[in-house]
C-alpha cells in the first residue's frame, strides 16, 4: 500500500495546465505495487511526432531504457507508457520480455507500431515487473485518455515524490503561438548523471529530429544535469520531449535559426523549473541550497568542486541544522580533487563574505549569515581566484527524513 508523504516544506503547487494539440493521456491504477493510487500513465501522440530523448548514464540500466533508446532511433513516437512502483530493473530475460509486452499491448490499443511507443519504469530495483497486470489496465486507460489529463498524468508517476510536478509555458515561434508543457518525477537517488529522474515534456510546435534533440540536451546540461540530492545515479531515469507538429509553425532550418530564440528560451526555462521542484522534493529536504562558483580553470572544474559542495553530508546537514559552518564548504572545495588554492578562496553564504584569499574577512560579523540559514533557501557562493571557469548546481539539506524514507522504501 501506498504510504502517504507529508508535502516537502518546499512544494509548489501544480501550475495552471492546458492542452496540447495532437496529445491525449490519463493514469489508472493498475495495483503494479501500490493499492489506492494511481500508476500506470499513457500518453498518446498524433502520427508524425517527433521525439528527442536524453537518459542515464548508469552502466546497470533497466530495460525500459533499452527500449526507450532503441526505440528513439526511430524517430517517431505515438506512445508513451509509464509505471510507478517497479523499475523492471535487473531482472533479466523477464525484464525484457515485460518491455516487448507491455509495448504491443499499447500499440494495439493506439494502432501504430510498437517501435513508435517508448516505456519508463520507476520504483524498486530487482522485482519482476507484473506484466499481466498492465496488459490488462491498458485497454481502459487508452478509453479513459483526455487532453486534459496532465494532473492525473503527473501523480501516476511518483513514487516517493511528495507532490506532483509540473510547468508550463506560451510562445510564439515566428508568428506562430505554441506551447510547451511538461512533467517530472524524482526526490531520491538524484545526481547529475543525465537526469536520474524521469521528465516527459511536450509541445506542439512543428521541430525536427535533429533540432528537437540539439534543443533538449542544450536544456538538459543547464537543468537535470545541474541538480543534486544524494550523489546517486539511478538505473531507470529519462527525460523525452515530443513535438506534435499540430500548431504549424514553418519548421526551422536547424536548432540555432532565429525564429526558435523564444522557443529555446521557454524550453529551458521549463526543464530549469522541473529540475529544481525535483530537489525542492528531495526526501526529507527542508532546504533548497543554490551553490555557484566563480574564479575556476574550467566551467567543468566549477562544476565538478559546486558538486561535490552538494552532495557533501558534511556540508548538508551543517545546512539542515541551520549552522553556519563555513569550514565544511572549504572541506569540500579541497576534496574536489580540482585545481584550488587555499590562498586564493572566498566563501560567501546569503552574499555575506566570510572569508577572502584563504582567510576569516576581518570584522566578520556571523549575524546575517545565521539569519539566512534559518530560511528555506540557501546561496552558497565560492571565488576559487584562479581563472574565468563558473558553473551553478542545487541541491538540498540532508535530514532524518532521508534515512525513514529509504529505511523502509520497500515495505
């Protein structure tokens, strides 16, 4: 049965949602793992949707990524199935048969080609998916379908989630109004591996392939490729991006012609919101830390010393206990292993400096840097001294609540 999470301190409500031309979906519960919610959602797509996809980079994938990559080498999508609960992750020959019938199943029920409907699982690692079970649910979930079922999509997805993920945005494409909306899951075994989370977004513009793709992993690198909860990178994790076509915009040369300025500004924004409800949705989180770095040899090496200031347990409980234990950042700046010179570093915490060029700034007065640990949202900031390299990574505290959450994840 499924248990019922307290809301993070940190949610934030489901945003006014709309339709998307060319799209229908909706959830059902089809007793995978849980009893009384929903977890099964389908998509559907209108023909001559074209998909882009980004997914982990775990070298233990489950087998709903095989098929999802294998599948986006096609290039086109009509269907998207999803289940909560089981990840269909290291399970063999039955994982990948349960992908091949759960595939079929859905392109009977759409009418297209099972090589045009891509599959994502999430949930607990090691436990042969039911198949029967969604085999059986398919058939009424695909009459059940609306352009109105963001809501219900959003909340079959989670697993350990505490609230349903989902943004929205309206541009234009030349003269062209057109929409992107999308919606995520995650909260735990988070890091910056791809996405480790599972993100479907889609719009109704008219993109190819080819710029749908370059468009998606530009977004990606700046949003789930920047956020981190526990350093873990999970086995199932995905992110999709379909295009409709149905609002009719002339189509694009490629991903860098002008008429996408707005699109490709929308898009990021998108993913960026989704990423960062993912880390508000941390388990157990209570704070949300924006960590940026200045003064690095490489925007990579800030990346890499940002990173391992969040996912450091030193540096996130200090956080989750409002102390203001600024040593522990310059720990973790050190551990890096990336160029950094104790003589050089400045630390800051909510834009006071507290130490410059490897040093306490004198007169430091710890007052503010207190009262902005007792807030929800925590900046860290680092000026390595050395070059031009910068990068910004969120992640979150780290509580109790982790350790209840996955203590009993599977009971």
């Amino acid at each position: 049965m499924a248990k019922t999470l307290s809301p993070s301190p940190l949610a934030r409500p489901l945003p006014e949602l709309a339709e998307i031309s060319g799209l229908r979906l909706g959830a059902v519960a089809a007793g995978i793992r849980y009893t009384g919610r929903s977890d099964l959602m389908l998509m559907e797509f209108a023909p001559g949707t074209t998909v882009a996809g980004v997914f982990t980079r775990s070298k233990c994938p489950g087998a709903p990524i095989d098929w999802s990559k294998a599948a986006l080498s096609e290039g086109k999508a009509r269907a998207l199935l999803v289940n909560s609960g089981n990840a269909n992750v290291f399970t063999g020959r039955a994982g990948v048969l349960a992908t091949q019938t759960s595939a079929a199943a859905t392109a009977r029920a759409v009418q297209c080609s099972a090589t045009e409907v891509f599959l994502a699982s999430t949930g607990v690692i090691g436990e042969r998916l039911p198949t029967e079970k969604i085999v059986e649910a398919i058939p009424a979930l695909h009459e059940s379908l609306q352009e109105d079922g963001w809501a219900d999509a959003a909340r079959a997805i989670m697993t350990t989630d505490t609230f349903p993920k989902a943004a929205r945005r309206d541009i234009r494409i030349g003269e062209t109004p057109v929409r992107i909306q999308g919606i995520a899951k995650g909260s735990g075994m988070v890091a910056p591996d791809m996405a480790t989370m599972l993100g479907f977004v889609a719009t109704d513009a008219a993109l190819p392939n080819d710029v749908l793709q370059a468009l998606l992993r530009e977004g990606i690198d700046q949003s789930f490729n920047s956020i981190t909860v526990d350093s873990d990178t999970s086995t199932s994790d995905m992110v999709l991006l379909f295009a409709t076509g149905k609002a009719g915009n002339d189509t694009p040369a490629n991903a860098a012609d002008p008429a996408l300025r707005d699109f490709r500004a929308a898009l990021h924004s998108v993913l960026h919101e989704l990423a960062l409800m993912v880390v508000r949705d941390g388990e157990g989180a209570t704070k949300l830390m924006t960590i940026r770095v200045t003064g690095a040899t490489s925007n990579e090496s800030a990346r890499r010393i940002a990173l391992s200031v969040g996912n450091s347990p030193l540096v996130k409980t200090a956080i989750a206990g409002e102390d203001a234990n600024w040593g522990r950042i310059v720990m973790a700046v050190g551990k890096a292993d990336e160029p950094a010179n104790r003589d050089t570093l400045s630390v800051a915490i909510g834009g006071t400096w507290i130490a410059r060029l490897g040093t306490v700034v004198e007169g430091y007065d710890e007052t503010p840097v207190v009262a902005h640990m007792k807030g929800q949202e925590i900046d860290i900031q680092i000026d390595l001294g050395l070059a031009n390299g910068h990068a910004t990574i969120w992640s979150c505290d780290l509580t109790h609540g982790y350790i209840d959450i996955n203590g009993s994840y599977r009971s």
